[in-house]
C-alpha cells in the first residue's frame, strides 16, 4: 500500500512538472508601463477539458500554461481556453494609435505565484523568484493580431470569430556560422531572461474597439503522424479600445483564427532540419498570414540576411 502510494504521489509529481514546462501570456505593459496581472486580459480557466484528445497522450484535461492545439475549441485557438466567460468582467484598455505594446509570460501556475513572480527589478513583467525574467524554453516565433469587434457588436461578447490582422512577429536571426544557426529571438539560446521587445499598435489603425492577441507558436512537426503535427499554440487576448487622432487609415483584408492556424496554413509546421535549428526551410513564411504594416500587407518571411556568431548570442 505504502508503496503504490509513493508512486502515484511520484505521478502527480511528475505531471504538475510537465504543466510547468508550458507558459501563458498574462500581463500587458502600455507605453512601458506593466499593469496588474491579467488587468485588460481575458483569463483562462484551469483546469479544463478541451474537445481534442489523442489516445495515449492524456491531452483532453489542460491546466493553465498548457498548450492549445489546431483541433481544439474554436475559441480556444483564438484567445484561450474558456475566455468568453471571462469577457464580461474584463476591462477595456485605452491606447492610442502609434502606441507601444509588449507582454509577459509565465511559466508558472497560478498556485506558485508570490509578489516576487511580479516585482521584477529589472522591467521584466515577470520573474521567477531571484531571477532576471524567464526563459520561453520553446522555439518558434511570436505573433500579434488585431481583431476589429464587428458593428453592432461590444467587446465584452465578441468570440473572436472576426478577421484579424498580423501587426507583428518577433522570429528569428539567421546565424549560419554557428551550432544552431536557427537563432530564435524569444527563445535566446535557452537562457533566463528570455528577450524582451516592444512594438506599436499602427498608427493608420482606425479607432473601435479590439481584440489583441499575443501568441506564441510552438511550430509542428512536418510529416509527423503524432501530436508533434500541431503546432502548440499559447494564445491570450488583451480588451482594446483604440482612439486615431487623424491618422487613421483603412484596415487591410484580415485571417479567420483557427483556419490559418491549421497544420497545412503556411508557417504551422516546419521540417525536422528547422526543428532543429540547422536550417530555414525554402519558402517559410511565419505563421498567422501577411502582415500589416500600417499601410499594406507584406509576405512576412525571415530576414535571412547572415548575421555574425557573437559570445552574448550563444550561439
Ligand atoms: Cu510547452
């Protein structure tokens, strides 16, 4: 008895291990500035049993930092698991065009948090305890949209189920005289903190309200028959409500989400060359369609432009 006791407390063990292997995005900060925890953010619920399940893999229950797959919920794939309940009581951020955007991920589950996890001394929006910031322990790349609320519509019920537009991608550098000449940014060589970055919301973005959704993608498997096919995706979505000054200009033809996430949309799988971080595939294209530069859509594709090994890159 004793023993098969140990044993399942080992599982459990085990498995709240693989759970912490994931992250969510779940803090924003405007104009540099971090705002509360999951304040603007649509939260997630945990734990929750998704319509997707492989046999032998255990995947139907997720936690909170697990990934989102292709054949999941609709919503899910949008802007994570169970969020349009959590619509309603969610708060709605003002920005103004032009302004700038970054978040912060956790690794940790909602139960590990402290006042550590959010009081980074370095301007990381989280942290683990005695650290700099995080790592992303995941190759791939980080893509934003835009979503409009369609007329007639408010924000706090709008399912995402619109067209949405790529405002921006953080991918990789190409680094072709070292070990992993892949040199995924977010990823930085595997180290704690993983790198930071910011962007700005196009100043030719008409005002409304919308949807902002920050996502990581953990690019799948080419060829593979198991779940490594699907890209894990780690999706969350922010409440916007953007003012033009007059800068306004006309919003491009956008995406549907979860379509242009599927395994054979252009960017969702890579080969095992690139998984490996050996090479860029011919023809890659980052995930989540074209994206907007403000004033058209351009094919966004890695600047494949070699970039020279440094010590600090690691690489
Ligand atoms: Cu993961």
């Amino acid at each position: 008895m004793m023993f098969k006791t140990s044993i399942a407390l080992a599982a459990i063990a085990a498995a709240s291990q693989v759970a912490d292997a994931h992250f969510t995005f779940f803090r924003i900060a405007h104009n540099g500035q971090w705002e509360a925890p999951f304040r603007y953010m649509r939260n997630k619920t945990s734990p929750y049993e998704e319509r997707f399940s492989l046999p032998g893999h255990g995947f139907t229950t997720r936690d909170y930092n697990y990934a989102t797959v292709y054949p999941d919920y609709p919503e899910s794939v949008r802007c994570g698991r169970d969020n349009i309940k959590h619509a309603l009581d969610t708060e709605v951020l003002d920005v103004q065009a032009g302004d700038a955007l970054e978040f912060a991920h956790t690794r940790d589950e909602p139960s590990e948090w402290t006042d550590a996890t959010f009081n980074c001394s370095s301007g990381y929006g989280a942290c683990y305890e005695g650290q700099v910031g995080m790592d992303y322990n995941h190759w791939g790349p980080l893509i934003v949209h835009l979503s409009k609320v369609p007329e007639g519509q408010d924000i706090h019920t709008y399912d995402g189920s619109g067209e949405w537009i790529k405002i921006y991608t953080l991918g990789l550098v190409w680094r072709p005289d070292g070990a992993s000449p892949v040199d995924w940014v977010l990823y930085n060589g595997g180290r704690i903190p993983g790198s930071r970055y910011s962007f700005r919301i196009p100043r030719q973005t008409p005002g409304g309200q919308y949807l902002i959704r920050v996502a990581f993608v953990d690019t799948g498997l080419k060829g593979s028959p198991y779940l490594t096919q699907y890209a894990h995706l780690y999706p969350s979505c922010f409440q916007l409500s953007v003012q033009n000054d007059g800068t306004a200009g006309a919003l491009p033809k956008g995406v549907k989400i979860p379509e242009v996430m599927s395994p054979d949309s252009p960017g969702m799988q890579m080969s095992q060359g690139m998984h490996d971080s050996r090479k860029v595939d011919e023809g890659y294209v980052y995930p989540g369609g074209d994206l907007w530069d403000g004033e058209k859509l351009v094919v966004d594709k890695p600047d494949l432009t070699p970039v020279p090994c440094e010590v600090e890159s690691g690489c």
